[in-house]
C-alpha cells in the first residue's frame, strides 16, 4: 500500500504541473479558454456466491489551442471490489473459500481533440497518448497476492459529441478506446494476452 500511495503521490504532482502549464499557455493564448469536465458512477451487484462493486471518477481540464483544436489532460481511476466465496467441487466433496479481490485502475492521458463542427450538437475525434497503472490485491484465508502491470505511452483515441446547454455548461458523450492487458492460463502457465479497453462516458463539462 506504501508503495501505490507514493505513485499516486508522484502522479498527483505531476498532473498538478501539467495543469499549470496549461494556464500559462492560456494566458499567452487568445484562444486560451479553459473546460473543466467530471463524471463519475458506481455500482453494486450480486451473483452466486460473489459481490462485486465498482465505481469510476474521472476529471479532465482541456485548453483551446485554435478554434477547431483543444489540448487536455484527464485522470481516470477505476475500482473493482469482489469479495464472497469461491467453490471448488472434486469427485467426493465440495470445498468453499473465502476470498477477496481488489482491482484499482488509473489512467492518465494527454490529448488532441479536433472539433468537426461549431453548433449546438458539435463532434469530435480526439487521440493522445496515456499511461496505465494496475494494482489488484487477492486475499484467500491464509495468503495475500498482491499484482502491479504498467502500460507505459500507449495510444488513446476516441469520438464524441458536446451537446450545449447554455453558455458555459455543455453535456459530453464520449467513447475512449485504450490498450490494455489479459491474462490467460495455458497449460498451467500465465500468458499475457494484448486487448483493446473501451470507455463510455457521459459527464457535464463547464467552460470558462
């Protein structure tokens, strides 16, 4: 935990320096108007043996750069939480386990995002590059295994529209698409497998 807390720590200051250098680059910029965007859910379900519950924030803070053109910076953090009991049958028994399993997800991105029209509805596309950090802590009676996988400048790219409710508030459908990894077991070995992650998100951004 000491060693996710010092990551985060170090991620936290360095998203603090990147959003200062947009204010500046801002205060430079004629179209150097700012939009500040949070969304966030959560969930609880139940199936079988197992609960799971998971929740997402996420905020990002975007700079026009031209009229048609923004650049931003969005942090995202995913939480998956399931605990319950895990079934193991045999020939001649059935045996059940107590476990808990922890999964945290924080996504960091830069972005271009290239805006088609100037309307009431406007789309766009945008993409970037994010890195990815994964920390998942399993616990069984007894035992606690605890992963960390990092994904390192990977792309990030996606599609959207901004509806306008009035001047300052707009309404922001987007769908992110970024690498992200599987493991699979094959003959009683981990193998790691390449996919592609998506991301809806539906949030309210305020302009300033």
């Amino acid at each position: 935990m000491k060693d996710i807390a010092t990551t985060l720590k170090r991620e936290l200051k360095m998203n603090s320096m990147i959003i200062m250098f947009l204010f500046l680059i801002m205060s430079q910029n004629s179209f150097g108007s700012i939009s500040i965007g949070l969304s966030g859910a959560t969930s609880t379900s139940n199936y079988s043996l197992e609960t799971q519950k998971s929740s997402i924030i996420s905020g990002n803070i975007s700079l026009a750069i031209a009229s048609f053109l923004r650049i931003g910076l969005t942090h995202r953090r995913s939480f998956v939480e399931k605990s319950g009991l895990r079934k193991e049958a045999t020939d001649t028994s059935t045996l059940y386990y107590e476990f808990e399993d922890n999964t945290d997800i924080v996504t960091n991105s830069i972005d271009l995002t290239a805006i088609l029209y100037h309307g009431r509805v406007s789309p766009f596309v945008f993409g970037g590059v994010a890195r990815r950090d994964y920390f998942t802590e399993v616990r069984y009676p007894g035992s606690t295994t605890k992963f960390r996988e990092t994904l390192k400048a990977v792309p990030n790219y996606g599609l959207g529209i901004a509806i306008h409710l009035n001047r300052h508030f707009r309404l922001k459908i987007t769908q992110t698409y970024t690498p992200g990894v599987r493991v699979d077991l094959v003959d009683g070995q981990e193998v790691k497998e390449d996919v592609n992650d998506t991301y809806t998100q539906i949030g309210v951004n305020y302009a300033l």
